[in-house]
C-alpha cells in the first residue's frame, strides 16, 4: 500500500505560532515592510526543511521497513476476553517510534489500542491487545494501521500494514471443558450432573465379571456360574452406535436476549451452547451426532449429517457458529416432513425450541409425525424476564397489571406444554440456564432405559 505523509502535530504547532507572532508584531505596530518579508523567509525555511525531511524518511523507509506479523488464535470464543496481537519486525538498522492500531470489526470489544510502539534497528516487538468479540460468527481484521514519527519530526508517516485476517468467533465452550474435567474427577453433580452406577445397568451386553453383592440376582449367568465354579454375572453397558440429530429452532422467538450487559445468554445462545455439551457427552457415549436447522429461511439453513467420533464436534461447531435467528415463524409441520425425508434410521430426535401456547396444534402435528420413526425429545426454552415479572414486588398500580399479565400468560403457556406432554412424555421446559444440564440427564434416562 502507497506511503503517506500527514503533518506531524508539532509542524501544525510551529506554523500555527509563526501566524500567531506574525499577527502580534503587526498589531503591536511593527512595519509590514519587516514583518512580511520576515515571515516568507521564515516560511520558506520550514517548507525546505519538511521537504527535505520527508525525502530522509522515504528513504529510511526504504532501507528499513517494518512488517506486521499477526499471531492469531484459528478461532475466538464469544463473551470472552483474550489476547491478541503480533510482532512488529524491523529488519534494518534505523529505529522507529509512533503508534499502532489493529482495525478489528465493530462487534469486538478492544482494548490497549493504538498501542505505543518503539522499534529498535533489528529487532521484533511484541503488540499484543485484548479483545473480546460479542457475537458469533465470522469477524475480520483489516490491515494494521501504522503512524510513525519522520525522521526529522516534521510529519507523522501513514502505513498499513499486513493483509486483511478472518477469524471464526465460536460459542463459548467453557460449559464443555468444564464436564469434561468433572467427569474425569468424578464429580459431575456439582453442575447438576446426575450420575448412576454402570454395572447392571444399559442393554447391551458388555463382559462377565465375578458376582459382587448387590448385583442383581437377575444377571446372574448360570451356566457361566457353574463352569468356574463361583457366581458369575452379566455385565451390561448403555446402547452404542445410536443417532443423535439435534433440530435446531431459528425463529423469531429465539431471538429473545437481554444483551451483553445482562451477563446472560440469549435463548440462541443458549440452545447452542447446551447442544454443543450434549453433542460432546453423546459421542463420548459413541453414538453419532447430526443437526439440522428450521424456521430461519434460506439464511439460516444448515445441516450436518450424523457421524461418530469428536470430528462430528469440530463439524458442528463450523457449521452451527455462525447461524443466527430470523424475525419468522417457524414451520414446525415443514420441518418434520423435511427431517423424515432426510433421516431414515430410526434416531434420538432432540428439538430445541420456543414453544407457545398457539403453537400447539401445528407442534403436535409434527411431533406425532416425527414420531411415527423417532424417538422425540423436546427441549423448550422458557423466557425468565417472564418469571422476573411474576415475582416483582407489587410498588405501583402498573406493578399488579404486569404480574397478572405474566401469570395469565405463564398459565396458558404451562397448560398447552402439559396436554402435549400428556401424550408426548419426552418433553423439557426450563429456563436457558438450566437447559444443558437437563439435557445431559435425559438424555443418560433414556439410555438406561433403551427407549431408543
């Protein structure tokens, strides 16, 4: 990119103060015939002077330009701060000083920037800035914008450098890495984590072992039994090699969010983060995980097809990351038909979603569809700006107005959710916060009880 010279605020300083004394001599009554011819010469030494002094550091650039080396994270988590940065490198022999700023996009927080930068003849800077990206999705960096002092001081040099860097903002994964480290310390409960003994439990036959008390009298292998001479029992491990495919709400009530001040997820946000947990906790389990999204239009549409091992994670992620909902209603009937289409083997069907009481009878439509094949679990979001008014102490006359509102509402709500759980029994209605975690449990009930 083309090298610029802007005037430095010293050279504005300098011109400004010879106008100023120039205007005070003549005022003061000093002969225009001394002041004038005074204040060309003057003039004209600065202009020879900064000439000279941007040829010098033209020059100087030439002989030691800086480079603008980026060291990046492959993605950011969003709502979380972290360091970015990069070398600056000098590989002449002439210093530099001024100022460095990164152009990220408008929806990263940044911080320590322009940063101070002064770069001794051959050597490299660290510059590193926190960041902290709001919203998931794909952001970008422009190039790095550098203005560095001329070598005489008199202009202030333009550059930029570096190319244009893309960087995939992901859903925070803390709820993630946090289960993996309390399932491999055993304590799972303190996130609401319910945990069983295997032994005895599961479908599928998993080994024999030595009769221990407590098991079951009904796992006992007879036969097995009286050929080593001791009891022997069956051991049984949950179902393997199952489908887990996740049917992901994009509608306009799932767009519900308080904003980053709140310090709390959105309802999207937070149907992705718990589908991200439960993907991971499922292939853990060795099934196969897939998603698909609806009610989003042509936008938001995505899917990816069931497929095992932590690679089946990596490709939800970079598909779902930068999905976000769309101000429509949802189709629930369209994307059962779509669903049943796509999905031939029998599967876990998780629905994340927003229901309403007016969506009823197009929702059961699609649940007694989608059931004619798959096992349906329904995850619905339920708003807590709707609790918090309902709990709100009664100060003004509008008070009362907005809880008996939020309990009218609630009650329609709640009696629509249970007629449609009265036959559907594989039904959730929690709060965002509580929604990985519920997830996690049912999905280990319906394993030990090989529903699926």
């Amino acid at each position: 990119m083309r090298l610029s010279l802007l005037p430095s605020r010293r050279a504005m300083l300098l011109a400004l103060g010879l106008a100023l004394l120039a205007a005070l001599a003549r005022l003061l009554g000093a002969p225009a015939e001394w002041v004038d011819p005074a204040a060309a010469v003057v003039a004209a030494i600065g202009l020879v002077y900064l000439a000279a002094d941007a040829l010098w550091t033209r020059l100087a650039w030439s002989r030691s330009p800086l480079v603008w080396q980026r060291e990046l994270p492959p993605a950011l988590p969003v709502g979380v701060e972290r360091v970015l940065g990069g070398n600056l490198v000098n590989e002449g022999r002439l210093a530099w000083s001024g100022r460095l700023f990164e152009h990220v996009d408008a929806t990263v927080e940044v911080r320590d920037l322009p940063a101070a930068v002064q770069v001794p003849p051959e050597t490299a800077v660290r510059i590193p800035y926190r960041a902290r990206a709001m919203r998931r999705g794909t952001i970008r960096i422009a190039p790095a914008e550098l203005r560095l002092a001329s070598r005489g001081g008199g202009w202030e040099l333009r550059k930029r450098l570096g190319g244009e860097a893309v960087l995939r903002v992901y859903p925070n994964f803390a709820a993630v890495s946090r289960y993996a480290w309390l399932a491999g310390d055993r304590r799972l409960a303190e996130i609401g984590i319910k945990s069983y003994p295997q032994r005895g439990h599961g479908t599928a036959f998993k080994q024999l072992a030595d009769y221990r008390p407590g098991d079951p009298i009904r796992d006992v292998d007879w036969k097995a039994s009286m050929r080593h001479g001791r009891p022997i029992v069956r051991e049984y491990e949950d179902e393997r090699d199952q489908r887990i495919v996740f049917m992901l709400d994009c509608g306009r009530r799932m767009r519900a969010d308080e904003g980053p001040a709140s310090g709390r997820l959105g309802h999207f946000d937070a149907a992705l983060d718990a589908l991200m947990l439960m993907a991971w906790v499922a292939l853990k389990e060795g099934d196969a995980v897939g998603a698909v999204t609806f009610g989003g239009g042509a936008t938001s549409a995505r899917a990816v097809a069931p497929r095992k091992g932590l690679g089946a994670l990596d490709a939800l992620i970079a598909t779902l990351h930068d999905v976000e909902p769309q101000p429509l209603q949802p189709d629930y009937r369209a994307a059962a038909v779509e669903l049943m289409g796509r999905l031939a083997k029998r599967s876990m069907v998780i629905v994340l979603t927003n229901f309403r009481d007016e969506d009823a009878s197009e929702f059961k439509a699609a649940l007694s569809l989608l059931r004619t094949r798959h096992l349906v679990l329904v995850a619905s979001l339920r708003e807590r700006v709707l609790r918090e008014l309902a709990e709100q102490p009664l100060v003004q006359a509008r008070d009362a107005i907005e809880v008996a509102g939020a309990h009218l509402f609630a009650q329609a709500r709640d009696a629509a959710f249970r007629r449609l759980a009265a036959r559907h029994s594989l039904m959730l209605d929690v709060e965002p916060e509580q929604l990985a975690v519920a997830l996690v449990n049912r999905y280990h009930a319906v394993k030990r009880a090989g529903l699926l």
